[in-house]
C-alpha cells in the first residue's frame, strides 16, 4: 500500500490536518467579519471519495457529510451505517429519487421546486424526524444550474411551510465562479438579503448553505451558516 493510498495512516493523517487547518480559517474569517464561530458549520462534500475518507474524517471530529450522487451515496450510507453520521444531499433531484432521499438523509440542500417538496414530504418515513430542506436558489440566473429564481421565492416557500414531515431551514446556491473577493460577495449579498426578508415572515429560518473550497471567506462575510467544502479537506476529486 502506498503512502497516500485512502484509508493509509498517512492519508488519513492528512485529511485530518486539512481538517484543522479549514476551521481554523474559518475561526479566522468569522472572528474578521464579528461573526460567532459557532454560527458557521462545515460541511464535508464527499462525492468521489471513498467510505474509508469519510471515516478518517469523522476519526478527526468531522459529523455532518454532503453526497451528490444518490446511488453513491447509498452505498456509503450503507458501509458508514456504524458511524453517527448526519447526511446531507446536495444533487439535483429528479422525481424518482425522492422516496430514497426521504427515507435515508438527514437534509435535502437542492429543492428548486414544488413537486419535489411535495414527494419528499409524502414520503418521509412517519417514525422519522422532519426532513431539513433548503430552497435552491439560481442566484447567477446560469442556464445550466437548477434553482428557482427569487421572484418565485415566495410563493415557493409559502407552500413548503405547510407541507407535513419538512423542515425548511433556508436557502442554499452554487454561484457562478468569481475570483476576486468583492465579485463573490456581490454573488452572495443576495442570498442574504433574500434569507433575511423571509426571516420577517418566517422567524424559524435559520440556514444559508453557500461557500465552497475557493470562496469560503466571501461567503462567512454574506452569512453562510453552512461551507459545503470538498476539495480543502479531500483533496482533488477523482
């Protein structure tokens, strides 16, 4: 076995050293921008990444983890089964994944529309607590993204708020690509602004899912409360 093979003493002693290293940037950012540390929660993107990666980083004191791909996911969820794990989906959702969405995740990041809202409620096991969701937003208005867009925010949240076995916590987006820091808080000043006027109505709103492994201090200065990183703690993506 070669040093930096996965599941290797040395890999997983790296993945715990990025680990530290990101909340320590994080602390650094928050404590920046008079943010509390405690308000801003590291979420580990562990799509492409063997069971045997999320295990080291769970070893290294990481809990919640986010899958895009639900076979994928499954299978993890499957081997991790022993590990108090808080899963998270941050994929596009067509309708036939919903029931196994329902039934095996802790939070849905990716609602972008009603119908899916629906499913997941209707079959959200009975015994299980409420579903955590976010509603996607396409805060860059990108053809290729999936999102609703902030005219049809309201109308959406309104209708989800009254859906049994959901929990709506807030917004989530994946933003289009930019490098400076005031471009990216541009992107995601919005998001914000949109979280706070529904928190007007809706007070229990609590959750902004944006920021990746190259945009993490733009997003903590707009209010991230959740950084979906992968990249920063995984390493490139196979």
């Amino acid at each position: 076995m070669s040093a930096e093979t996965p599941g290797s003493a040395t890999h997983s002693a790296k993945i715990a050293d990025n680990l530290h290293a990101l909340q320590q940037q994080i602390a650094h950012y928050c404590q920046h921008y008079q943010r509390p540390a405690a308000d801003v929660q590291l979420l580990a993107v562990s799509k492409t990444k063997p069971a045997e990666d999320i295990r080291a980083a769970f070893a290294a004191g990481q809990r919640c983890f986010a899958e895009n791909y639900l076979q994928e996911a499954l299978q993890k969820i499957q081997s991790l089964q022993d590990l108090p794990i808080e899963w998270h989906y941050i994929g596009a959702i067509q309708s036939n994944k919903t029931r196994e969405l329902a039934a095996h995740f802790d939070w849905v990041h990716s609602v972008d529309r009603l119908k899916i809202a629906r499913r997941l409620s209707e079959q959200r096991p009975a015994e299980m607590s409420e579903l955590n969701i976010c509603v996607q937003l396409n805060i860059s208005h990108e053809a290729s993204k999936s999102g609703a867009t902030l005219e049809q925010l309201d109308t959406l949240v309104d209708e989800i708020m009254q859906l049994p076995g959901l929990r709506l916590r807030g917004l989530m987006a994946i933003p289009a690509q930019a490098d400076a820091l005031e471009a990216q808080r541009a992107i995601f000043a919005p998001m914000r602004q949109a979280l706070q006027r529904l928190q007007q109505r809706y007070p229990s709103l609590d959750t902004l899912s944006m920021g990746m492994s190259n945009d993490i201090e733009a997003a903590i200065a707009e209010g991230s409360t959740l950084l979906r990183v992968g990249t920063a703690i995984f390493g490139a993506r196979n």
